[in-house]
C-alpha cells in the first residue's frame, strides 16, 4: 500500500517542483567568462550581460571574477538565482570597485564645505579613479561595448576577454 501511494504521488511531487522555478530559469546554458590583462588573468571583475532584446530583461546574468580571472555566469529573477543563462545575444560589461584612500573617500561633512573644495576632491576622485582604472570604460556599457556574446540552447558557452586590446 505504501508504495502504491508513493507511486501516485511521485509525478505531482515531480512537476510540483518544476513550477517552482519561474519559466526563464528553466532553460538554462552554462556560461563561463574568464578576464584576462595580456597573460594576466584580472580578479574582482564583475561582468555583467545585458540581452539585446529589451523586452527580455526580466532577468540579470553576472557574475564576478575569482582570482583565475574566472566566472560562472549566474541568472538572478527575482529571489531566484541559478547557474547559466537563457539562450540569446548579449552584451557583455564589465566593471571594477575602486577603493579609494581615505583622504578621498565621501564625508558627509563635505556637504558642508564650500563650493570650491568639493570641486577639488572631486576633481581628486575622478584622477584617482582614472589612474587605477584596469577596466577600459568602453567595456563599462552596453552601448559602447564592443563584446558580444551568443548562448545557444542547450550548449556551454565560454569567452575569454583580454581587456588590454580595448586601451
């Protein structure tokens, strides 16, 4: 008896389990970006694709570089996370975190100084950010990015970038 009702009710436990998942994370391609400078692979790159069709952004695929230079690309929806992406073309960006020295950093008290001297350290800011760029800005948009991406149905996609043939 119990494995009758075991048996009645594994197919409703089973596509129980796929409508949990929203329908855009049910196909998903396994994409792997590696960041590379030269012969040097660029770690804490967070890569970003955005589909072509706009009417397909209902989701974000990224995913940030280890110290290989590598990411697997995850798709977000919502609360849901999964590895892969949808079939389609993209745009890839990409983007990095500068840390600022302290002296630079935003206070709140800036707000208070005049008008004069928030223009310097932010003239500052903007040197500092432009001499430790690694990230060509060109790669920092998806209307300037000349890096595409095709994933197919049911196939792995990998892509190398070498961001020093964008200086």
């Amino acid at each position: 008896m119990m494995r009758f009702c075991f048996l009645i009710f594994l197919p409703f436990v089973i596509v129980g389990c796929n409508f949990s998942t929203p329908a855009e994370l049910r196909n998903l391609n396994p994409v792997t970006i590696t960041i590379m400078q030269g012969d040097q692979p660029v770690e804490n790159v967070h890569v970003l694709l955005v589909n072509k069709k706009p009417q397909n952004s209902l989701y974000s695929c990224g995913g940030v570089t280890d110290i290989k230079g590598h990411t697997k690309i995850q798709t977000t929806l919502r609360e849901y996370v999964r590895d892969g992406v949808p079939a389609g073309n993209y745009s890839a960006i990409l983007r990095q975190k500068i840390v600022f020295p302290d002296d630079l950093k935003s206070l709140e008290e800036e707000i208070s100084l005049p008008e004069s001297e928030r223009k310097k350290r932010q003239d500052k800011r903007i040197a500092f950010e432009e001499q430790n760029r690694v990230i060509p800005k060109i790669l920092e948009s998806s209307a300037t990015s000349p890096v595409e991406l095709i994933v197919e149905e049911k196939k792995g996609t990998e892509l190398t970038i070498d961001i020093s043939k964008y200086r």
